[in-house]
C-alpha cells in the first residue's frame, strides 16, 4: 500500500529538516566551550607555565574592536589559544601585531599554521597570531617555543 504524504506531512518534514540543521550548526559553530574555558582557567591558577602564557597574552595590545569568543588550552604542546571576532582587516591587524612585538626586540617568521599569520618569539615564549583562523576571526596563541629546524628564519626588523 501506498501512502500519499499531505500537505501537513511535508510541512513538518521541512520544519524538522530546518531545526536539525539549526541545532547542528550551534552545536558545530564552535571548537571551545565553556567547559573547556573552565579547565584553562583551572590550569592556569595551578601551573606557573600557563599562567605565564596567560598573562603574557592578556598583557598584549589588540586592535579596538577585538572581542573575546573564548580560549582553549592545548596541554601537549604547552599553549593557550584565545579566539577573537573582529571587522578590522587582516592587513591592518598584521601591522598592529607586527609593530608591537618588533618594538620589544621580538623576531618574527611566517606562521607554520594552515592559516595565514605570523609567529613571534623573545627566544623562549612565542606568541602565534592567525589572521583567519577556523571558528573566530582572529587567534592568538601563547607558550613555549619548540625547538627551531634549520630550515626555520627568524627575522629581526
């Protein structure tokens, strides 16, 4: 037997087509979560390390219309990731983070990252800044310098 849908099926096919996608696409929209700002916050009043990464990164100048979406730490590489939205450009954003860190004596090299941007380090600490990063408009990145290839250029300005 076949059953002819009507007019009331399909309209509520199509409601619940709409609110899954909805639902899917709140629950997809982000790679942080409270939860997980919870734990940084925890490690970084426990571990010296990442509340050196912490106030390192709150200490940095950022463009004015910078608002925070959220941090995620990343444990095995020792970091701590902070998501930014933001409507200023990439280009103008680039030459903020640029002369900031250049005026410290800070040296520079293109981001290894998937993402465009740029990685900055006094030696020890490197601070990452992703100018179109998944999930914000911009990411800044805190902790410890890996140790360097031979291929790898720091440059001073």
């Amino acid at each position: 037997m076949i059953r002819k849908f009507s007019q009331s099926d399909f309209s509520l096919g199509i409601c619940l087509v709409l609110l899954l996608g909805l639902c899917l696409g709140c629950v997809g929209s982000k790679s942080y979560s409270k939860h997980t700002e919870e734990a940084v916050d925890k490690i970084i009043k426990e571990d010296p390390l990442f509340k050196e990464f912490d106030k390192l990164c709150s200490e940095v100048p950022l463009p004015d219309d910078f608002s925070l979406l959220g941090k995620k730490g990343l444990y095995n590489i020792k970091g701590i990731l902070y998501y930014y939205s933001s409507d200023t450009k990439p280009s103008k954003v680039k030459e903020h983070f640029t002369n900031h860190f250049y005026k410290r004596g800070w040296k520079t090299r293109r981001s290894k990252s998937t993402s465009p941007g740029d990685d900055f380090t006094d030696g020890r600490l490197i601070v990452g800044v992703q100018y179109s990063a998944d999930y914000a408009d911009y990411t800044l990145y805190c902790g410890l310098l890996k140790k360097i290839d031979k291929q790898d250029t720091w440059n001073e300005r």
